[in-house]
C-alpha cells in the first residue's frame, strides 16, 4: 500500500483531519458538489454555504467548462448557465473563499485539466492555496501527465484528488492511487455522472479493489440522491460524494431563495443518512 513520505500541510491536512473524524465517529463523511456562478455566483455561494451549515463535510466546487464529457446533462445545464452569466475562475476562487471563510471546512475544485492549464498550473494552485483552498479533484488528468500539477499541489498544500472507474485495471489502480492524495474519488458507474435509482453492486466491489492497492479514503460517487442510498454506500465507504441531486433542487426551484432552502434540505436528509448506516466503515488492512 502507498504512504506519504512526509506529513501534510496547508488544506490538505484540514480535508485529512476532516475525513479522519467522520471515520472516527464510526460514519462516512458527506461532500457535496455544486457549480460555482450557478445559478449566479451569488447565488452559487448561498447554496454551498447552506450545504455545509446543514451537515456537508467537505464540498467540491465545480468550475464550470464547455464541454463537461463526463457529467450528465443536470451538471452539463448548471455549468452553460453559469457560463452565460460570465463566470470566470477568479468567481472559482471567490465561491471557494466564501466558503471556507464561513465554515472552516475543506473546499476542493473539481475541475477538468484544460482550464487549469491554460490559467497557469503554478498560478492556480497558488491562488487556490491563498483563497483557502485544500485541492483539485480532477477527472480527466492522467497520472502519467500530472507531474507539473503535482509539483505545485504539494508545494502550496494541496490533495491531488483522482477518479478511478470500475474499467481501471487493478495495476492502474495502483498506479493512480500512488500519486494521489486526500482520498480516491470511485466513480462507481460507467457512463456520466447522474441519479440512480438504487446502488450498483460495482460499487462495492471497486472500493475493495482500491482499498487493496492504498490506505488513502475512498469516497463513491454513485449518484445518491436521497438519505437511504447514502445510507447503504456509507456502509462501505469512506466519503460520499452527492452532486446531481443538489445541483437538481438548484434547477428545479422557483426561484433562487427556494433553490437555496432545497439545497439545505436535501444535505441534511443526506448527512442524516450517512450518520444513520447500519453498516461501520471498513477499516483499511495493511
């Protein structure tokens, strides 16, 4: 299993601490996902806030982008109306500062490579870092490409957070958890991310085969969207990571304030799910 050479700092070591206390409290931790200048950065600042005054441990902040290939068409609606308002990544920076001001909790960007790279890899981390910000979880870097962003995650204190897929051979697996840091994102489905009905027994399976190959946290993104499924992907892993459904009470709601109460409703029907898991954690082996 991988292990880190030298101990944490900056953010990073706020999200470790952070998943280490919900582990300690024999539950998963809940991170929850919503597009920064959506439906206004305002706004979008509004919603997350609530998210993590109604029982969200960590929140990644989407930055919205043109072509989001992975994500399913709620998020891919989010980002173009985030993108026709004009938001930019200095609005990224300012949604993650909000939020970590007000709560004090771990904010991750979860961002596609393109924007970043074009922004400058030294100049975002560093400005990420400074706005308070504990990483990146990014879905289409490859870890074989990943080494200038690596460099400046560690030197700033930020997690390289990676996406791992059922398909991932059990030797990629290894790899990628490797050169990871802060917890591995299951994306436990194939195909973009959405809702689902009931949870998928790959599920299960791909936290085993993560687990086999780190002692880094796995955290399924599944599309859970009520507090029974995150109930039952709590009973297996360490983080559960909630998106579309929140993203959904946004796009759904009268109006802004309505979206925002929505938000706040929905993640505390979720944090009640993962505190309510008949099943304990596992415990990694070594």
């Amino acid at each position: 299993m991988t292990s880190t050479s030298q101990p944490p700092t900056g953010n990073l070591a706020l999200l470790d601490s952070t998943l280490a206390r919900a582990k300690a409290e024999h539950r998963a931790a809940l991170i929850t996902y919503l597009p920064a200048g959506f439906p206004t950065v305002d706004a979008g600042i509004d919603a997350i806030t609530a998210a993590l005054a109604a029982g969200a441990d960590i929140i990644e902040v989407g930055l919205p982008h043109s072509d989001p290939v992975l994500d399913g068409p709620v998020i891919q609606t989010a980002d173009t109306i985030a993108l026709r308002g004009g938001v930019k990544i200095a609005d990224v920076l300012r949604t993650v500062r909000a939020a970590h001001q007000a709560s004090g909790a771990p904010i991750l960007v979860m961002t596609y490579w393109n924007p970043v790279d074009r922004y400058g890899v030294e100049r975002f981390a560093a400005e990420l870092a400074a706005a308070g910000g504990a990483g990146c979880v990014l879905p289409d870097l490859p870890v074989e490409e990943s080494a200038a962003w690596r460099e400046q995650a560690e030197k700033h204190g930020l997690a390289t957070v990676f996406v791992v897929a059922p398909s991932s051979t059990d030797e990629r697996l290894a790899s990628i958890t490797a050169h990871g840091s802060g917890f591995v994102y299951a994306a436990s489905l194939m195909g973009v991310t959405g809702t689902r009905a009931v949870a998928s027994t790959a599920a299960r399976t791909l936290v085993e085969r993560v687990r086999a190959t780190t002692d880094l946290p796995v955290c399924v993104g599944l599309g859970v969207s009520d507090a029974d499924q995150a109930a039952e992907v709590a009973g297996f892993a360490d983080g559960v990571i909630v998106g579309t459904a929140l993203v959904r009470c946004l796009l759904d709601a009268p109006d802004q304030a309505a979206g925002v109460q929505a938000v706040r409703e929905l993640t505390a029907d979720l944090a009640d799910g993962v505190r309510r898991s008949d099943t304990p954690v596992p415990q990694p082996t070594s």
